[in-house]
C-alpha cells in the first residue's frame, strides 16, 4: 500500500510558479492536468503535484531552509538524462546547486543533480536508468 498520492505545494503566485516549474514537469514526463484560478496540477503515474496560491503569505519566495519543503526529488532516467536536464535548468531561470560536487554531491553512489527555481523551491533529479 506505500506510494505516494499527491503533495500540494502552496506559492505565491500560480501563474510565475507555472511557469517555473511547467519545462521540468514536463521534461520529466508528468503532465499538465488541470488549471483554474489560482492554481494548477501535473500528474504521472497516478501521482499529482497541485500548486496553489497560498492566503497566507509571509514572503514572496519558499525558504527551503525553514520548517516545510526542503525539495522534491524526481526520477530523472538516466546519467546522460539528468545531464541534460541539470544543463537547462539555467535556460529556464533555475540555479544549479552543489555545482562543484556534481553529480555525486548525495555520495559516490548518487548521480544526481541539485536546482533552485527562482520561487526558492530545490528539486533533485535523480540517476534511475
């Protein structure tokens, strides 16, 4: 019975974090599921990530360092696959993370590779193939 359903993920502004986050979803193979006001959904593998406009903001930007998210980790498929997304991740406003360590900054036996969006969110890409 282990999985994980969905994780809703409250931001500043739907439409920015859409934006952000809509060419990794999408390069990772999730899909565009549903839109309204003030938030949207991708979905893969019968999982969900919602993005919503939060009430309740202290600030514009996630901390990950506070209580909450610290990141989202991601299959990424394959060394050559995670390359290439860590590679255009700049294109796309995101800041590659633990660059002089990449891409074994989880251990020798980790490929993977760290982003930051331009929201504050960290998404891990992950070696799977």
């Amino acid at each position: 019975m282990a999985g994980l359903h969905h994780v809703e993920i409250w931001v500043a502004d739907a439409e920015t974090a859409r934006e952000e986050w809509a060419w990794l979803l999408e390069r990772l193979g999730w899909s565009l599921d549903g839109t309204w006001e003030g938030g949207f959904t991708f979905a893969a593998d019968g999982a969900y990530l919602t993005f919503t406009e939060s009430p309740n903001l202290v600030g514009h930007l996630h901390d990950r360092r506070r209580p909450g998210l610290n990141h989202l980790a991601f299959e990424g498929g394959t060394t050559d696959d995670v390359d290439g997304v860590i590679a255009a991740a700049t294109a796309h406003g995101w800041t590659p993370l633990y660059s002089e360590r990449y891409p074994h900054a989880g251990g020798p036996d980790h490929y993977a590779g760290w982003i930051a969006s331009p929201g504050g969110f960290k998404a891990e890409i992950v070696a799977t193939g």
